[in-house]
C-alpha cells in the first residue's frame, strides 16, 4: 500500500491508490476541481482540467485551496503543477461582461491577456470597439458565441450582464410538497446567480428542482427535455407542484403554439419556429444538458439573454464539447455526490455487478471473421445473455425487473423467450404509457425496454436493472441506466447487472462505461454469468 493515497503526476495526472484508507476521502475531495478519467483495477485515474478547476472558482475555491488539497493527499507538489494551477484558476475573473441584454460590456482585467487574444483572428471583432480602458462594446447578438470561442482559447468569461425579464407569472411552489433540504440548497444556489447547472443523481428529485425554480422567478418558463416522454413528466410535476393555472402548461405543438409554461424536446427546438425562440420567456430550462445535440448549441447561443439553467446527472461527454454547456448555459453551481445522498437515505444503495457469459463456438467463430466495426453488435449479442436474464429473474422473484438493451432485435428475443412486455420508441403513446403505468403501480413487475428507457422515465419502484447491451463505452448511459434503481425502496438494496461477453471488446467498452461511477464510489463485484 502506498503511504500516501494520491499521486500527482505530469500534466495535471491523478492516480488515487483505493487500496489506501484514505481514498475516499480523497476522491470526495478531488470531485471538487478534476474529472475522473479511468479505473483500473487498484487505481483510480483523474486529471485535473480547465473546466473543471474553472467550476471550482466559480463556487468559491482559490489555487491556494485546490493545492492545499492535493499537498494533504499527495505531499508535496512540483512548482510547475502549482504554477499551471494558480494561471487557469487566475483566468477565472479575468473576462467580466457587464451591460444590459442589449448594450454589453466585456471588461478586461488581465491587460497581457487581451494581447494574446488580439492575435485571434476571430476575436478582431470582440476588440474592435474599444470604450474605456480595457473596455469593449460586445455585438449582443455574439454573447454566445464570444463565450464559446473565449473558452476555447483557454479564457472563461464571467456573464454578469443583465438579462431579460420575461412576462410575470401567477404561479407559487405547493406547500403540501416538501422539498429535501438539498433540493431547496439548489434552487437557492440557481436563484443567486442568472445562469448554471446542477448536477445531482437520477432519482434524486432534479424536476423538482427545475419547478421549485420556475415557482421562485414567476416569470414565463421554457423547459426542453431529451424526450416526449420526459416532456409530459414535466408538464405533470408542473401542474402537481404549483398552484400555476393548468391552462398555463402545455406541450409545445405547432397547432397550439405557446402557453406561459411550455415543455419543448431538443429535436423540436432544432426545427422549432422563431415565434418559439422570440417568446417573452424568463427562465429557460435545460433538462439532461450533457446531451445537447450539437444543432442546439446554436440555438442556445442566441438564447443567451434569458435566464438559463441545466439540469444533469453526468455532466461529461464522449464528444468533448462539455465546454459549450460550460459556455453556454453556465458553469456548475451545485452538485452532492452519489454516494453522500445514498448514505444520508435520499436515493437507494445499488449493488452494481459486471456478469460475464461467453459465446458459444459459433457465434465466437462470427465474431472472429468479422470487421471490426461489427465487433460491438456481435460480442452484445451473444445468446447466453438471455439465459442469464432467465436465472436473474428467478434470483429476483419478488423484485420489479427493468431489462434494458442498445439492439431491438436482442429485446424482441427476449420478450419471446420470458413473454415480458417490450417498449421501444415504435410503440405507441397510448401504449406505452399504459405500460409505465402497470409496471409503476405493480401490475406488471417485469418490463423490457430499448433505449428510450436511458433517461427521464418515472418508474419509482423498479430495484432490479438487467442491461443487455449498451451505446459502446458511454458514461453518461451506464450512470443513467443505474439512476433507473435509485429511488429509495423503504431501505432495501437495488441490483444493477451490466452483461458482457468475454474475449471481446465488450468487456473493455465497460470499463469505459463504468468510469463515471466508480468516480462516485460504486464498486463493481464480477460474477460468471454460468454459476449465477
């Protein structure tokens, strides 16, 4: 065992020892400023990144504070890690816009850096209106794009600039509703500032959170969510939670336009009309923000007059554009790691365990001729899943089962062979939520779901999530399939299974997929999915 648990290496590199007593400890600590990046075996991997040391400064934290935590870990630290430290940390406060939604000011307070930024060329327009000393007149129009260009080259941007006030709404949280006393510490957090995400785990409440918002600013809201399911969700916990006039809410159609409350998808703000855009809107709403599509960066980046929040449980992504969230919609404001909730009782304990099966010679000789682009479908696919599904149920009689998978043709197999309900996103509105609704109030206690099932569905008491297969190495999808079991089942364990196929590169995209997780404590245990 190593004396200390924390090595620091080249590059802002972080290897915790967990084999050290203190890991955790020092895990909980780093989450404040780096990203977990792999877990190998013994070793934990995190590094130590712009965004993530520029969220610290936002919340508070100093250079002098993120080394005094790295020293306590790890002991000393080379001068060149304290030195690249303090620099991006510094940059934190070094661009300020200030102004009206229409007359902004960027305020430069780091004189040497605005010459280094002068020499980009697409910044020569952002320069060229110079007011005051280090003071430039900004194009309102650029807001967003000024950010998302300035966070490129390294320089975060402080949005102090006022925004829009959207048109007053009657509207007043329920007071029959209590929110956890976390849940209020993140509305207070979101309210203290014009902009931000809060990450917090699925089935902790982060809807809630995203209402009690709209009930605090009483202005017009614009809510947009990764699907038509989660859409209604929101259009439901509106009108549950606040005495809002349900006449008020409504889903967004182009036959009935816009209400004062409106819930729109990402797909439909892709194509949505300007009337949409150009409505007198206060706060905008973003739910499951690590998934804006690409296109709708673009409409964020003209939405930058309004108040906006995200709303994440992983706030990571396998395209690298996490920076245009942190541009756009803001730097995180708050967030409370998995595992603190788990042990103060506000979400369920899961355990998470990685069966592995094997194929059979055919299907390894398959595998083997195959390309390797076919390599993915074939290992997920492999026949012995389904007989693990079937010992699984028995293992978990009297448990409500969600199994989950990446290949409808593997979830109509399996429907076959258990004869247990199958949803995609084929079947239709009315029976789909005629299938949530069994599984949710017990009549049925098994439910096979594709890929729709990933993220914003309400099925508070399922404790047993079986995944078939999955999206390759995505964090973001393994830690929200998890989120599917964490509601709170009056103390009793969940059970997350991730089934994969030896000897293929199933087994290393896992690894991938489990990285996110391990970052917030779980520990998954093996087991030969021939032995269950």
């Amino acid at each position: 065992m190593s004396a200390v648990p924390l090595a620091v290496l080249a590059h802002g590199q972080l290897l915790i020892d967990t084999d050290h007593p203190h890991a955790r400890d020092c895990i909980d600590a780093l989450q404040g400023f780096s990203r977990v990046t792999a877990y190998t075996g013994r070793y934990v991997r995190a590094r130590l990144e712009r965004t993530s040391l520029w969220n610290a400064a936002a919340n508070g934290m100093t250079a002098v504070d993120v080394c005094t935590a790295l020293q306590q870990y790890a002991g000393a630290l080379e001068p060149t890690i304290e030195r690249t430290i303090r620099t991006l940390m510094e940059r934190w406060g070094a661009l300020v816009l200030t102004g009206t939604a229409d007359a902004l000011i960027l305020a430069v307070h780091d004189p040497l850096g605005a010459l280094v930024l002068l020499h980009d060329a697409r910044l020569h327009a952002v320069f060229a209106h110079q007011v005051g000393e280090n003071r430039y007149h900004i194009d309102a129009q650029q807001r967003g794009l000024i950010k998302q260009v300035l966070v490129k080259r390294g320089w975060p941007v402080i949005d102090n600039a006022q925004t829009r006030a959207g048109n007053a709404l009657a509207i007043a949280w329920n007071d029959s509703i209590t929110l956890y006393p976390y849940q209020q510490q993140a509305v207070d957090a979101a309210c203290a500032t014009t902009h931000g995400v809060i990450v917090l785990p699925p089935g902790s409440g982060k809807t809630y959170i995203g209402v009690a918002l709209i009930a605090a600013l009483q202005q017009h809201a614009l809510i947009i969510t990764s699907s038509r399911a989660a859409a209604q969700q929101w259009h439901d916990s509106v009108t549950r939670a606040t005495t809002v006039d349900p006449t008020a809410v409504g889903i967004y159609r182009r036959q009935t336009g816009v209400t004062s409350i409106t819930v729109t998808t990402y797909q439909q703000l892709i194509h949505a009309p300007q009337s949409l855009l150009d409505a007198a809107w206060g706060v905008i709403i973003y739910d499951e923000v690590h998934t804006l599509p690409a296109p709708v960066f673009r409409t964020t980046a003209a939405l930058q007059s309004r108040r906006r929040y995200g709303l994440s449980a992983t706030l990571v992504r396998e395209d690298d554009n996490i920076t245009d969230v942190y541009s756009l919609v803001g730097p995180q404001r708050y967030a409370v790691p998995w595992r603190t909730l788990e042990q103060a009782g506000y979400i369920a304990p899961v355990q998470c365990v990685s069966v592995t099966v094997d194929h059979t010679p055919a299907e390894r000789a398959t595998y083997l001729a195959a390309f390797p682009r076919q390599y993915g479908r074939i290992a997920a696919m492999a026949s012995a899943k389904l007989t693990v599904v079937e010992r699984l149920a028995q293992l978990h009689a009297d448990a409500s089962i969600l199994v989950i998978g990446q290949y409808i043709e593997q979830l109509q197999q399996c429907a076959a062979l258990t004869g247990w309900p199958l949803l995609t996103g084929n079947t239709p509105e009315d029976e789909r939520q005629a299938l949530y609704e069994a599984f949710r109030t017990g009549q049925a206690a098994r439910l096979i779901v594709s890929k729709v099932g990933n993220q914003a569905i309400d099925l508070p008491n399922a404790t047993v999530l079986i995944q078939l297969s999955g999206a390759f190495g995505s964090r973001q999808e393994e830690a929200q399939r998890l989120g599917r079991v964490l509601r709170v089942h009056h103390g009793n364990e969940a059970f997350f299974y991730a089934l994969m196929t030896t000897h293929t590169r199933e087994i290393q995209d896992n690894w991938q997929r489990q990285r996110f997780l391990v970052a917030q404590g779980y520990r998954y245990t093996m087991q030969d999915g021939a032995t269950l």
